[in-house]
DNA sequence: CTTATGACCTGATAGC
DNA sequence: TGCTATCAGGTCATAA
C-alpha cells in the first residue's frame, strides 16, 4: 500500500502523538510479524515457502525490544519504512509491506475498527496518557523489526537500502544504474538503487519526465535522468503535502486518508485521455506491475 | 554478478 | 443471493 508519501504522513501524524511518551505496555497477537535482532527469522524477513523450511517455535520476544518501559524520542524513515527510537539507544523498525497500518487512539478514544474487526491487529502498545498504537497489517507482508541501537538499525536493517528518494539525483541515478539493462521502470522500483518510489509514483515520475518505462536504463541519456530525478523529488513532495494517495485503505496514524490520488496523471487512468494531449493511456504488465503511460508523451524512440 | 519469476497473504470487487 | 476469478500501494527466495 504505503510508497514514501504515505510513509512520511505516516511518521509526522505517528512522531505527533507518540514522541515523549513512554510505553507502558505491549500485547503481541502474531509473534511472526516480529523479527528480532537475536531471532531473525521472524517478521517480514521470516522464512517463507516449503513446510520443510519453517522456522523452529520462535522465542517470546522481550518487551524492552519493544520500547517497553521507554520514552520515545524521535520516529524515522528511510524509503518506506520506519523506525520509533526509544530514550534507550534501542528502536523498532516497521514496514508495512502492502496493508500495513500504524493507528493511534488517545485516552478514551477506541482504535478505528476495521471491517475484519480486530482480527489483524498484530502487535498493540499502551502509551503513558492511556491511548494506543496498534500495528495492523491482514495481508502481513510487513512487520516489525526490532534492534538494540540507531546504529544496528542503519548498519543491518537499513544497509541495502539505496539513498531516500527525496535526495534522487541524475548523478546518482546514473551511478547505481545507468549501466543496467533492465527496463526504467524496474529500475525505479528497485529499493537497492532509490529508496522509497512504488507502482504509484514510478509512473507518475515516468510521465512527468517524458521517459517511456520499457526504455532501458542503460539507453537513457543524461537529460533523461535528470528529469527523472527532478521529477522523483517533485511528485514525491506534492504528494506529502496532499497526505499521501488513499486508493482504498491508506490513512495516517490518525486515521485520515490523503488526497493526492485526485492529482494522479496516469496512475489508474488506463484507457482514459492523457490531460497532457488527450491520447488514449496505454497500460500493460512492465516489471510484474500494472504500468500506465502516454505513447505520445513517452516515446520509446 | 545480474535479471526474471513465482510465492507470500487477505479482502474487495466484478462477473456469472 | 452466492459462488468464483481477478486484482491490489511490496518485497523475497530461487533459478536461469
């Protein structure tokens, strides 16, 4: 669901309510969202597919690797995830892959119920003023992964990230991959080169660089990657400003959907006019994702 | 090493 | 109404 717009709304609601409040508790309803520095095959890095390759009982997970009894002192982010820092040195880092969500109710405020009920509630904390954070995710392609230092998180949980998109540059774009013969787009999705552009704002960075997503990275001149980056860093900024793009699901901490879905050029526009020159929006799989594009704007040439 | 592909999950919606 | 197929904002392991 959340690419780094929505991550970044995410973190500012989230730092609004929790930074300088202590955790006074935590209940953990589905162990295998959480990957522990000490046991790491829980959480989004668990092991997945053949039943000969499940991972042992995991071990109970300490609520101090949960900020349990910390005060809270910041909220991160780099790309699409996030990290809540303890006064403790340690901090706890969450994807929320494709359905993930961060809430949070104050004292006497119930948390936002969803349609399913509490059944994905995954991991609950109870705050110091009496409110709540939950963890939710029902498809569970995220998690929680926790680590005993800043540095740990950057060093070992962070480390194969590429550079956060909001610093995009043709420099670096062309460095990690102007060689690859992959296809643009692929190239944009690929968190080791950018860190934080998803399906939703490859394209809409594609378009607004008049760059056609099949085009291979390795054809793409120096102009081109610098429109790409510009534009990475722009519609990234609009999309903060509006809260992120709602499509279904997607709200802030506090439970608010964002707006930036009705700014979209092509995004979910297949077969509907270009606003730049009225042709028909192509769409196709590119990368194993829905991609949409204007031949006329994006050449292939 | 690089690149492509299917797998991992559940819920919403469209079509019969 | 109820069933089934398809699709979804993201990674991840494995194979070529």
């Amino acid at each position: 669901m959340p690419e780094l717009p929505e991550v970044e709304t995410v973190r500012r609601t989230l730092a609004a309510e929790v930074v300088g409040r202590t955790f006074r508790g935590v209940t953990v309803r589905r162990r295998d969202v959480i990957a522990t520095e000490l046991d790491p095959a829980g959480g989004f890095s668990r092991v997945r597919g053949g039943a000969e390759l499940v991972t042992p009982r995991p071990a109970r997970v300490p609520k101090a690797a949960l900020l349990v009894g910390d005060r809270v002192v910041d909220v991160l982010r780099r790309g699409k995830q996030l990290a809540m820092v303890g006064a403790s040195g340690r901090a706890v880092a969450v994807h929320l892959g494709m359905s993930g969500q961060l809430l949070v109710a104050g004292a006497g405020e119930r948390l936002k119920e969803a349609s399913w009920g509490d059944a994905h509630d995954h991991v609950v904390w109870r705050l110091d003023d009496g409110g709540r954070l939950v963890f939710r995710d029902p498809r569970r392609f995220g998690g929680l992964k926790t680590s005993p230092s800043v540095e740990h998180l950057r060093n070992e949980r962070w480390s194969a990230l590429g550079p956060d998109a909001l610093e995009a540059t043709c420099e670096g774009l062309q460095e990690r991959a102007g060689a690859s013969a992959r296809a643009v787009k692929a190239v944009l999705l690929d968190q080791t080169v950018l860190a934080g552009v998803g399906n939703i704002y490859a394209d809409e960075a594609l378009f607004r660089a008049r760059v056609n997503p099949a085009r291979l990275a390795r054809e793409l001149d120096r102009e081109a990657w610098a429109r790409l980056a510009l534009h990475v860093r722009g519609v990234l900024v609009e999309a903060i400003r509006a809260g992120g793009s709602t499509l279904r699901d997607y709200t802030d901490a506090r439970g608010h959907a964002g707006t930036f879905k009705a700014s979209h050029a092509v995004y979910g526009r297949g077969g509907e006019p270009c606003l730049a020159c009225g042709a028909v929006l192509e769409s196709a799989l590119l990368a194993q994702r829905t991609t949409v594009w204007c031949h006329a704007c994006q050449p292939l040439r």
